[in-house]
C-alpha cells in the first residue's frame, strides 16, 4: 500500500490545487454584486438572474462533460473546462457593459467550469477505494468552499483597492494556470483505460437508490448556491455590518472566511462519513443549516459578535453534507458509469441553482431578507426527506450507505 499511497496523495493535491484555481470564477460576480448591482441599475430578480447564467451554462456542459470523462483521460476534459472558464470570466471583467452582455459571458464561464469539477471528481475517485473514499472526497470538494470563500476575501479586498472589475480579472485568471498543472503534474489512474466506457447508460435512472441520493443533492444545492449568491448582500443590510465604517470590506471578510471553513465542513463531514456512516451526517448537517436558513433573514438585528458566530457556524454546516453526498453516488454505480453518473447527478443537482438565487431575488424583492431566507430552508428540509427515502431503499442491501464504513 505505501508504494500507492504517495502518488494517488499527489494525485488528489494536483485534482485539488486544479480546483481551487478555478473555482475562484464561481462566485467573483457574488462577491462583488452589490458593485455591479449600483452600476448596471439591477433589480434583485435580474441580479439572481446573472448568476444563474453561470449554472446554466454549468447544466449545459455537464452531461457531455461526465461522458467525456468516462472515454478519455479526465486530465485533458479539465485542462480544456479551466481554460474556458477562465477566458469567459475575464470576458465578463473586461467588456461586460450590462445585464446581457453580463449575462452571456457567465454563461460562457460557466460552461468551462462543467470541464473542471466533476471530472476531477471523477479523477479522485479513480485513485481511491470505497474504504477512505469520504475523507479523500472531503478534501477535495472542500477545496471548492476553501475556493469560493477566497474568492470573496480576495475579491472583496480588490475591490475596495480598485474597483469591481479589478477584481473579477484578478480572480479569473488562475483558472488559465489549470491546463499546465494538470497535464503536467498529474498522471491517470492505474487500470483508468480498462474502466473507460462507451456512451451514456440510462440505465441509471431506473436505480432508484441513485435518484434518491441525486434528490438529497439537488436541494442541498438549492440552499447552499442561494446563500453563497446573497450573502455579502445580506451583510450589508444588517446595522453590526454597516456601523463598522467599512462595510463592504467586512462583509466581504466575514463572507469569505465563511466559505472558506466550509471546507472544514467538507472534511469533517467526509471522515465521519467513512466512520458512522453517510446518511447520518448527511441528515444532521442539512437539519442544521436549513434551521439557520429558517431563521437568518429575521436576525439581522444581532450585534456583531454574535452575527459572525452564527454565520460561521452556519458556514460548516452548509457543506458538511457535500462531500457523503457525492461519496454515496459513485457507491450506487458502476466503476465504468462514474464519470456519467456524477455528470447526471450534477446536472440535475445543478438545475436547482439556476432556480434558487432567482426565487431568493424575487422573495426578497417582495418581503425583504425575512421572506427570502426561508426559501432557501425549504431546500435544506427537501433534501432531508430525500435522505430519508434513501435509507429506506438501502437499508439491509449491499449498497447500504447507512453503516459505518459505507456502501461496498
């Protein structure tokens, strides 16, 4: 095992590493949006609106992206997606004038990024086995929140320096750094080519053990990409926030440093996965976040101190449930059919974040942060009932993710 154990460890930092320098794209428009919002005029509709282009153009790719990775090597799928998503994004930076043309170029960063996270998924989970697979995965997907709230620290502080579109350029540009790095620094798994399948199997959508684990997923999506897409906004709304004399700088600090322990989230979650089982920490994680989602838009009055602890906390609960998730999906399906599944998990996952910052927008439009934050608990006690299901369809089976160490 030690001869195995030292590349498929560099493995996974090259897949992480890749990760993190693209997934800076993600949120850069979410960390500055009220910029964008004061100087494009957007209502909150179409504000959710822009960002939903990202995921839609993410949807779009996503299929034809899981069946690439499952004929050819993920390596060039991802150096390809991170070239993209970072030339759109710098698009955006450098000659987005408005909604559209906002619009279109996320759309188009978002279509790169389809190259980047779900084949590298794919990649990790080639390189380990079902035994240590959470922890492996845990890292991994947490180096998307550790991604996501350097993206807002970085960004926020860049804009505050110079301005908005400084800032995005600045965070876009590491995605183009992704192509030598993996190409170079990484190899394919051993035996990858003999896993390699032909096209895209249907099949799957008849395991209902699988649908049920992409519903857990979908709604968990639904909370976790309309806080991340609102939450510097919200911030600044709150009177602790806007009494500090620099209220952008610590809503994008505080946001950021949110995001960034959801990657302990990812951790923690994906090692007690491994030890006390999939489901029980998938359960408690979304019961936590959706009844802080409840609740967080009617406690903007808290003062500051008690403000940040709650977010933070707020902020590993989110993600602790992302990393058993997908761990339990490439337990359901076959070796050869990974890279399609985790595609069609993501596709449908991913749908509901077109959807989620769009209705948050237009409730908030409606009754303020109070109405708007309980949209986004409704996907967290959502995807609670879908973990139900799945235990119910598992339990006693081979494929029971309930136990200990796992599906097998």
């Amino acid at each position: 095992m030690a001869p195995f154990e030292r590349p498929r460890t560099r493995m996974l930092a090259v897949a992480s590493a890749a990760l993190l320098l693209s997934v800076l794209v993600w949120f850069n428009y979410s960390a500055v949006l009220p910029l964008v919002v004061e100087e494009w005029g957007l209502s909150g509709t179409r504000a959710g609106v822009v960002f939903g282009a990202f995921q839609a153009g993410y949807l779009l790719a996503i299929v034809p992206a899981g069946l690439l990775v499952d004929r050819h090597s993920a390596r060039y799928v991802v150096a390809v997606g991170a070239t993209g998503t970072g030339l759109g994004s710098l698009a955006f930076a450098l000659l987005a004038d408005g909604f559209l043309a906002g619009t279109v170029f996320r759309f188009l960063a978002g279509v790169g990024m389809a190259g980047v996270y779900v084949p590298g998924m794919r990649f990790v989970a080639d390189w380990y086995d079902e035994t240590d697979r959470g922890r492996a995965m845990g890292l991994y997907v947490g180096t998307f929140s550790v991604g996501s709230g350097l993206t807002f620290l970085l960004s926020s502080a860049i804009a505050a320096a110079v301005d908005w579109r400084t800032a995005v350029a600045a965070t876009s540009v590491g995605a183009l750094l992704v192509a030598p790095l993996v190409l170079l620094g990484a190899r394919d798994p051993p035996g990858a080519a003999s896993r390699r399948a032909g096209g895209l199997d249907l099949g799957v959508l008849r395991n209902r053990r699988y649908l049920a684990a992409v519903g857990v997923y979908t709604f968990h999506n639904w909370e976790l990409f309309g806080v991340r897409n609102w939450l510097v906004a919200f911030l600044l709304a709150t009177p602790a926030v806007a009494a500090t004399g620099a209220p952008a700088a610590v809503a994008g600090a505080l946001a950021g440093t949110m995001i960034v322990l959801g990657g302990l989230g990812n951790v923690l979650g994906g090692a007690a996965s491994d030890r006390f089982g999939r489901l029980w920490v998938v359960g408690a994680a979304l019961a936590a976040s959706g009844t802080v989602s409840l609740l967080l838009g009617a406690l903007a009055w808290l003062p500051l101190a008690a403000l940040v602890a709650v977010v933070v906390g707020y902020g590993v609960a989110l993600t602790a449930d992302s990393a058993p998730t997908s761990t339990a999906v490439t337990e359901l399906v076959a070796d050869e059919r990974m890279g399609a599944a985790l595609s069609l998990q993501s596709f449908v996952g991913f749908s509901s974040t077109v959807v989620s910052p769009v209705v948050f927008g237009v409730a908030l439009d409606a009754g303020g942060y109070a109405l708007a934050f309980p949209t986004l608990a409704a996907g967290a006690f959502a995807a609670l009932c879908f973990v139900v299901l799945l235990r119910v369809l598992t339990a006693g089976t081979a494929a029971d993710v309930t136990g200990a160490t796992g599906a097998s």
